[in-house]
C-alpha cells in the first residue's frame, strides 16, 4: 500500500492523484455497482412480492436509488482526493449589530457534498417512512376491499401522509443553509423591549419554523390515522366521538406549533402576547359573536351533546344530519340535501332535538280514527300486521297498538314504532299510511269523516 501511495500518476498545480487513491475509486465504483445489482434486482423485487406497492412509488424508488448511489459515489471521489475547493466566499450582510459579525457567503466541494448527501438521506427517509405509514395505514383499514377500491383508497391514504417529502426536504435545506451561512443572513431587525437589545429575524429562523409546522402536521397525523385508530377499532368508538377526539387534540397541536414556530421565528413571545392582550380587548368587542361561537364549538367537543353522524332537529323543524363540527359553525345535511350552516352557539343556546344521542334509533307514532261500531280487535290486528310487514320499521322492540279515546265521530287508535331510517321516517309514516288505508279498505273498516248532529228547537222561550 505504501508502494501505491508513492505512485504518483497526476501532479497538477499542487494536485496530485496516486495510485492508492485510484484503487480506492475504484473499489468504491465496484462496491456500489455491487449494492445496486443487489438493490435492483434482488432486494426491491423480493419486497414488491411481500407489499402492495403502486407502479409510480416503484419508479420513484428506483430512480432514488440510482442517484443515491452516483451521488455517493462523487462524495466518495471528493472524499479520497481530498478535494474541497472554495468558489464563493465573500460578505452579503454587514453586521446587525456594531460588534457582531458580518454574513458571509461561503460555497466549497465540501458544501456541495452535503448538500448532496441531505438531499439523499431526505429522499430515503421519504420513501421508507412514507412507504411505512401509508402501507401500515392500508393495511389497517382496507385489508378486505376490493382491488380497484384498494388502490383508491391506498392512494387517498397516501395523501393524508403527504407531509413526510416536504419536512425532510426542509431538513435538507437547512443544513445547505447553515454549511453555506445563508442561514445567518437577517431579514429584519427589531428592538426588543423584554431583552433591551435587538431581535432579528433570519433565513434560518424562517426554514427553521417551516420544519416545527411539518414536523407538527406530521406527528398530528400520524397520531389521528394510526396510533388513534388502532383505538378506535379495538374499542369500537362511535365516529361522532372519533371526530371530537381528533378536532381537540388538532386544536392543541395548532396552538402549541404556533406558539413554537413564532418563537422559532424569533419573535418574542412575551411582547407578542402584551401586544395582542390589548389588541384583542378591541377586537373582542366588534367579534363577540364569532369568539362565542367559538368557544361554543370547543364546548360541544368537550360535552359531545351533538357529534358528527347525529340525526338532530333544530329551530323552524328542519331535520337533518351533522356532517361536520367547525371552528365557528356546524354543518348539517337536510332531509332534501341541503346544508346549513348553523353557529356553534344555537346549538348550545337553543333547543335542539337530538333523535340518536343515546342509541341510533328512536320510537315514532302514526294516528288513525275508524267509526264507531268497527271491530276494534280487527283494527289493532291490522295496525300489527301493517308495521310487522315493513323493512324498515324495527320489530325488537315489538310495535304498540294504542286504543287512545272516543272522539266525537271515531274511536281514535295509535300505533307505535321503531326505526332506525331517522332521517327518511317521514317516508316510512308515509308507506304505514297507505297500507292502513289498503288494509282498512279490504277488511271493510270505514274511516269516518267528522260530523255533528245540530238540533235546532222550535217555539219560542218564555222570558
């Protein structure tokens, strides 16, 4: 070896390449020919046999192993000869402070070598960490669909994961930054009463802050779609509980990552919060309504009075589904496929009728009136007959026939029921309607119209 070093087979300018530095390259060629036969043909393909992997996310695959592999390559030859030239290396910023230091600007190989090796790790760990939450996310939810239905959804799983590129992007380039000192570079400078000096706020802070929020919308989602839904699942918990559970712990994570990317910023965080003390005192006056809603909404994520799923009545009788709790207002889906909007605070200050709080189904009651002298036994028959025979009304528990009064031209009956269809149970009343009319019609029951008999006296009172 000490003989290969000696053999000197390029000496430019004080460059010099030995024979020891070019076996060196080329074992390091050989070697990671060697890993990308091995990758390519033989560990990618054994995996692609054991995973449900898109064509796309093997093409992407593919393509990052190449260029991980050349780039290691050209760190590999930098790295043995030695070659770390300087092509940029001048002040940008004068110094924000008189005895603090300039900005400089500084570009190397060796710059370049990082940057290339963080943009190589940022791309492995997107494809293993994103291939990893979503495989396992696919797994979870969508082991027994269909394949075309499969793909889809691992596509829309995919999606919700697709944080993961942009973090480890930005980790990347913040390490470019920090190598090449643009990290440094201010943006603005302001006092700083808490500190009685000067605050500044640079490139590096900014990315810096940019990373905390990826980071944060990263780990929310892995916490809601994987940790919170293997719970869900093993604990059976009704959607309206799941979306209150995730939209609170979403409100948490915003409000900690905001505080934390403002401070990562480099803003003062003390004289933010003096700053908006007074500046809310103003706005709270002109925007109490929209601050009491939303409170009103974290309320009813606490209190879960009305979730997600629930059939609910509100003012003016308008029935219909709640498909989403926000910030400020509820949404709700009608019975005719309309949405309405409604405050957070009607929904606490204001009656509302919720039909499948407790359990989804609830008990409804349909009136019918049969002349005086009808088979009253043949009647209750008949209302029994009628609601066993529907699909939509429940039979545990069983209807109830109900003899109410003797009203002034019919004896008045009720049948009760249950169903599940909440939001289309005007359509099942309907359906009984008809087959009590059909069913009285064949069985020879009348169903009175109201009458009165008017006696009128003849001859004249005595005063």
């Amino acid at each position: 070896m000490n003989r290969l070093r000696e053999i000197i087979l390029l000496d430019y300018n004080g460059f010099s390449v030995s024979g020891y530095q070019l076996l060196l390259i080329a074992v390091a060629t050989f070697v990671l020919l060697g890993a990308q036969f091995i990758v390519l043909r033989q560990t990618l393909p054994w995996y692609y046999g054991r995973e449900n992997v898109s064509e796309k996310n093997r093409t992407r695959v593919r393509a990052v192993v190449r260029f991980s592999l050349v780039s290691l390559l050209i760190i590999a030859v930098l790295r043995i000869l030695d070659i770390d030239i300087t092509f940029i290396d001048e002040a940008i910023q004068q110094a924000s402070t008189e005895d603090g230091p300039p900005v400089y600007l500084t570009v190397r190989i060796s710059t370049i070598v990082k940057a290339l090796l963080a943009f190589i790790v940022a791309n492995v760990l997107d494809i293993l960490i994103e291939e990893l939450l979503v495989q396992r996310y696919h797994r979870m939810h969508l082991s027994n669909t269909a394949t075309a239905q499969s793909l889809t959804n691992e596509q829309a799983a995919a999606d919700r994961f697709r944080a993961v590129r942009p973090f480890m992007y930005t980790l990347a380039i913040l390490v470019v930054l920090r190598d090449t000192g643009l990290g440094s570079y201010v943006l603005y400078w302001f006092n700083d009463p808490g500190d009685a000096g000067v605050s500044t706020i640079t490139v590096g802070n900014i990315v810096f802050a940019i990373g905390i929020f990826l980071f944060l919308r990263l780990l929310l989602m892995t916490i809601t779609n994987l940790i919170l839904g293997t719970y869900y699942r093993r604990s059976k918990v009704d959607v309206g509980s799941q979306y209150a559970i995730n939209r609170l712990i979403t409100y948490f994570v915003y409000v900690v990552g905001v505080l934390l990317v403002l401070q990562a910023a480099g803003f003062n965080l003390l004289v933010l919060w003096t700053g908006a003390a007074a500046l809310l005192v103003g706005i709270g006056i002109g925007l109490q309504q929209t601050f009491n809603d939303l409170i009103c909404g974290i309320i009813i994520l606490f209190e879960r009075g009305v979730m997600v799923g629930d059939v609910v009545e509100i003012t003016d009788h308008q029935v219909g589904t709640v498909r989403k709790i926000g910030a400020r207002t509820a949404t709700i889906e009608t019975r005719d496929d309309i949405i309405i909007f409604v405050p957070n605070s009607k929904l606490i200050g204001e009656n509302v009728v919720n039909w499948s709080h407790v359990e989804r189904k609830a008990r409804f009651h349909v009136g019918v009136g049969v002349a005086y002298g009808s088979d009253t036994e043949l009647v209750k028959e008949i209302l029994q007959q009628v609601t066993a025979d529907h699909p939509r009304i429940l039979q545990t528990p069983k209807p109830i026939v109900r003899f109410l009064e003797f009203g002034d031209s019919s004896l008045n009956f009720e049948v009760l029921f249950w169903s599940r269809d909440l939001l289309r149970i005007e359509d099942v009343k309907s359906d009984v309607r008809f087959a009590i009319d059909k069913a009285f019609r064949e069985k020879g029951v009348e169903i009175p119209f109201p009458q009165r008999d008017l006696w009128i006296r003849s001859g004249k009172e005595k005063l």
